[in-house]
C-alpha cells in the first residue's frame, strides 16, 4: 500500500475513535454525576461498556451467514435471498476486525483509567 493511503487511514481511525471516546466521556462524565459516582469510576464504566459493546458487535458483524437480503426481488416477491458476493464478504469481515479493534482499545483505555487497579 501507498503510504498516503495508509496515513489517510490511520487519520480517519484516530479521528473515530476519538470522537467515540469524546462521547464517552460525555455521557459516562453525565450518567456519573447522576449516580454519585467518581468520575474516574464512571469513565472507566463507559469505556468497559462500550468497548464490550463493540467487541460483540464485531463478532455478530463477522459471523454473518453466506446469504443477504435480495433488494430488488423482495420488491415483487416478499422476503428474497442472494448469495453473498465477494465484495459484501469482505466489508463484513472488515467492518468486523474495525469494531474489535475499536472494542479493545475502548476496554485498554478503560483498564488504564480506573483506579481501582494499579498497572505498575
């Protein structure tokens, strides 16, 4: 791959998950202020949650069956089913690995802000 491509992505991944952690931290600084809780408690709560959500999103997303919904002939038909083509295996498997590794980082990030744990 060309190295502009791959710092093109590696911005896009950054900015995502920055943006996922900023809501993160929102919500979870939000929902902690309600409960009583420390924010540190909370954040760490928040990213645990998320993080988890993602990972098992990215294996349900990764474990799609051989078969899609078919557009064009549920229109006269009913529910219709096609093969999966190639193209749609390959975005599965790849919006996959993109939500495990988002779910990781989320859960590393969570384990590196709560205080109930000391790393060293």
């Amino acid at each position: 791959m060309r190295p502009d491509v791959l710092v093109a992505a590696a911005r896009r991944f950054l900015v995502l998950l920055g943006g996922i952690s900023a809501a993160i931290v929102a919500l979870g600084l939000g929902l902690g202020a309600l409960a009583g809780t420390p924010p540190s408690r909370s954040l760490s709560l928040g990213f645990y949650v998320a993080g988890s959500f993602l990972v098992l999103g990215g294996f349900l997303f990764g474990n799609r069956g051989p078969y899609r919904p078919d557009a064009a002939a549920s229109e006269s038909f009913g529910r219709s089913l096609r093969r999966a083509t190639p193209e749609d295996v390959r975005d599965s498997v790849n919006m996959a690995a993109l939500l495990v590794v988002l779910g990781f980082l989320l859960l590393a990030v969570g384990v590196i802000i709560d205080s109930r744990f000391q790393l060293i």
